[in-house]
C-alpha cells in the first residue's frame, strides 16, 4: 500500500537489510515440508466494495500554477443499505491555511459550482471529508451522479499533493469515492500511511497543460513529449495520479511487452540508465513469478517521495544512497501488483500489501543479487518495542513505530511461514497462486490467512499468533 522517506524501516548490513522488528524467537532451523498447489476446493470470500465509481475528470493548468477542475463521478450503490448521504475523500483542502497553518505556501480551493444529478446541491467540507445529504434516499443497485467544478493551487511541501520546484505533483486530486460497509469507511487524514480506501474504478481524463510542461499519468496511453491538451482512459484502477513536470528528462525501455519510462527533472543519465535496467529487471521478475503487469506502460518518477500510484511509482533520488534507492523502486514496482490489483483497506489492514511488497522486494535481491534472504529479516526486537499485532487500525500504533509492524514485522512474519514451509520456491508459488486468486478483489487479513493456511494444509495458527490479531473460530470454520 504504500510511501514516505520513513515508510520502509530498512538498515544497512553489508549491502542492504530491511530492519524487521518481530515478536518472539524463532528456530535457527527450519523443516523442509512439501506443498500441493491444489487450491480448487478453496473458495474465495472476498470484502465487497459497497460502491462502485465512474469518473469523467477535466483538468486544465494555467501558467500561474492555477487547476480549474470540472468532475462528473456517477455511483452506484451496490450495498444492501440506503444511502441518505453521499461522502467523498477531499484530501486538496487538507493542505489550505486553514488545517495546515505549518506550511510556508499553503494549498488553495475554491469550491464553484455542486449538483446532483443535475440539481443544485448543498455540500459540506470539513478537513479532508466532503459531505452530501441528499435529498432523497439511494437505493441498493441504483446511481447518482454528482458535478462539482473547483479550483485549486498546490501547497509546496505538501504531502503526495505537492508542488516542487517547478513540478507538480497531484496525488488524490478529485473527490474520492470511499468503500461503503455498513457505513461509509472513510477515516480521518493521516500524513504517515495510507488512510485512504477506494473500490476499482474507471477514469476518463481529459487534460490541458502550458506549452513548456508534460504529464505523466496512471494512463498507459500518455506520450513523451505530450500534447498539450490530451484525453485519456484508465479501466478498473484504484486512483488516477497526474504529474505536470517541467521539461524532464526521460528514457524508456521495453520489457515483455510493457514500456517502462523513467524520468527525472535533473540532468542525471547515468541514475536514468541504472533505475531503468533495476526497473525493467523487476518487472520481468515479478511477471514471471507473480503474473502478468496490468497495463501497457509503468513510469517511474525520480523525484518524489517514494509512493506507488496505479501505473506509476515516484522515487526521491536526492541524498539517497544507492542500494537505499534500488530498493524504494523495487518495493514501489512490486506494488503494482500487492495494491495495484490485489486491493485491502490500508487503514485496516495495511500489512497486507507492504508485507507483500516487502517480501517481493527481498526475493528479487535474493534472485537476482544473489543477496541470502534469511539475512534480510534481522530477527530481533528493537529496543522498548510493545508486543503489537501487524494487522491493527493505523491510529493503535505510536507514530514513530508504524512501519516497524507493518513492513517488518508482517514481511518477516510471513517469511519465518515459508522457510518452514518449503522456502523462497514456496513463497514464489504462492503469491503466484495467490495473484490468481484474487486479483481486482478486496482482501483482508482473515481472507488471506485463510488461504495461506489451505495452500501450505496448515492445522493451526501457531506460526501467526506472534504477529497477528486473528479470529481464530472463523478461520476454524473455512
């Protein structure tokens, strides 16, 4: 999921360790057990969306850094609920004078124009959450549509949304969609971790930027250079990311079929040259050993924060040693495929998709670099760290040691299951089957372990009690 300089606890120990932080001691030794793939009589029970969007999105830049945005987003309710209210992810108006006064050069909004299905409509918005009553209920399986046009100017220093230099980065941009459960599952803004949650959607983005700038977007259909006005199509994703950069440098390289650009706003070849055969080198590991990428064409940005979009990853290349860099892009390509098409709630559960990526990240070293995995996972418990589960809400971990339990501690989890079970060809196999499995579906903890559970014919959850929170009589009952 996943994504600031903080977001991966990693430390350097010959070449490059992740730091892991786990619970408990385990075996110097490990048995060899042999695993059946047979997964047939497993059936999947996936966490149903509740909503499902469509989004019709124009965005038009000036040459003063202004956005003019004019959204058209229709819903429907697939829940058994009805709907008296509409909400919506807002996350511009969080970095306004207002909720960030830290900020040197704030983020503006104005609000223009709001309609419900084609009528005028009052809204509310407060911090990052867009409120709308509506004046009648939704039903289940009926949809609304909903027209909203704003402005906005990036804050610089923002988080993810942010101007930089003279590039801007629109991360989270438009009204979001939450999923909707029993209520609407939106949580409250987090500037560490993903708070954020959507259901795969469709996007349709039409595009207009200065003459001197390019974008580059979750579309696999962007070109470089690029018009100035474009339109664009992006099926079945979580979000639609934009970045506008001024005159960057690019290379691109072709792997199976998918076209892998790395860009940079600094004059760097040789970094260009390296990131794009790590980048290419990945992506044909991970399509090999987990399944097909989902789209024509990744990017890859070497200037942001490290953050993983749909089809498209931005990497801070500034100050950051070179192995620390190989991993962030490593880590951000394999979230193409844990986020990008397997979905979990990342406020809920968000240990699944950086464990994922964590664990990917360290097969491809062990592979390609023949780096040895068990050195990866350094298997003691820092100092004054609390016994926490892996799967707990973000806001039951104390700030500074968020990502020790969900990046270590889940990734070092889930390799102490596989070096018992059969090892880095056991691991291998599984996310294949696991990939397979669950694609373009919602998974949680109790889903996963389930199946990891009927794929190595695990009796117990001896090998999961350290790390994670479970209910152990539903597990009993698949």
């Amino acid at each position: 999921m996943k994504r600031n300089t903080l977001r991966i606890q990693i430390v350097i120990c010959s070449s490059l360790v992740f730091m892991i932080c786990i619970y408990g001691t385990w075996s110097k030794y490990f048995r060899t057990v042999p695993v059946k793939e047979n997964v047939k009589e497993f059936t999947p029970q996936d966490i149903k969306p509740g909503s499902k969007s469509a989004y019709d999105l124009q965005l038009e830049m000036n040459t003063d850094g202004l956005f003019n945005v004019e959204a058209s987003i229709s819903i429907q309710n697939q829940s058994d609920k009805d709907w008296s209210k509409l909400l919506f992810y807002f996350i511009p108006n969080i970095f306004t004078k207002e909720y960030a006064p830290q900020l040197e050069k704030p983020a503006t909004v104005r609000m223009k124009e709001f309609s419900v299905n084609g009528k005028k409509n009052p809204f509310n918005l407060t911090d990052d959450t867009l409120t709308v009553p509506l004046n009648e209920k939704l039903s289940p399986g009926n949809v609304i549509n909903v027209r909203v046009s704003y402005d906005f100017r990036l804050p610089e220093e923002g988080n993810r949304f942010s101007k930089k230099r003279e590039n801007y980065y629109l991360a989270q941009w438009y009204p979001m969609v939450p999923t909707f459960r029993e209520d609407w599952n939106k949580q409250a803004y987090r500037a560490k971790g993903e708070f954020y949650h959507t259901s795969f959607s469709d996007f349709s983005l039409k595009l207009k930027v200065p003459p001197d700038y390019t974008i580059v977007t979750s579309s696999e259909s962007d070109t470089f250079p690029i018009n100035n006005t474009n339109v664009m199509y992006v099926k079945n994703v979580k979000e639609m990311f934009v970045a506008v950069l001024k005159e960057p440098h690019m290379i691109e390289k072709e792997e199976n079929g998918v076209n892998i650009r790395v860009f940079s706003v600094e004059d760097k070849p040789e970094l260009l040259s390296e990131a794009s055969l790590l980048a290419s080198k990945a992506v044909a590991y991970f399509q090999q050993v987990i399944g097909k990428y989902p789209s024509k064409q990744l990017d890859i940005i070497l200037d942001e924060k490290g953050m993983e979009y749909p089809g498209i990853v931005t990497v801070g290349s500034v100050s950051q040693p070179t192995k620390v860099l190989e991993n962030y892009i490593v880590h951000e390509i394999a979230h193409q495929w844990f986020y990008g098409v397997i979905n979990n709630d990342p406020y809920y559960h968000a240990w699944l998709d950086e464990g994922l990526a964590v664990l990917a990240t360290s097969l491809f070293f062990s592979t390609q670099e023949n780096r040895n995995i068990n050195e990866m996972f350094h298997q003691d418990l820092l100092p004054n760290m609390k016994r926490r589960p892996s799967n707990l809400p973000l806001d039951k971990y104390p700030l500074e040691e968020q990502n020790n339990y969900i990046y270590g501690q889940s990734a070092s989890g889930l390799w102490n299951v596989f070096n018992k079970n059969g090892g880095q060809k056991t691991a291998e196999h599984f996310l294949k089957q696991y990939y397979e499995t669950y694609q373009y579906k919602e998974v949680d903890t109790q889903e996963f372990v389930a199946f990891l559970k009927h794929y190595l014919k695990l009796k117990d959850n001896q090998l999961f009690d350290d790390w994670l929170q479970l209910d152990k009589d539903k597990l009993n009952e698949r």
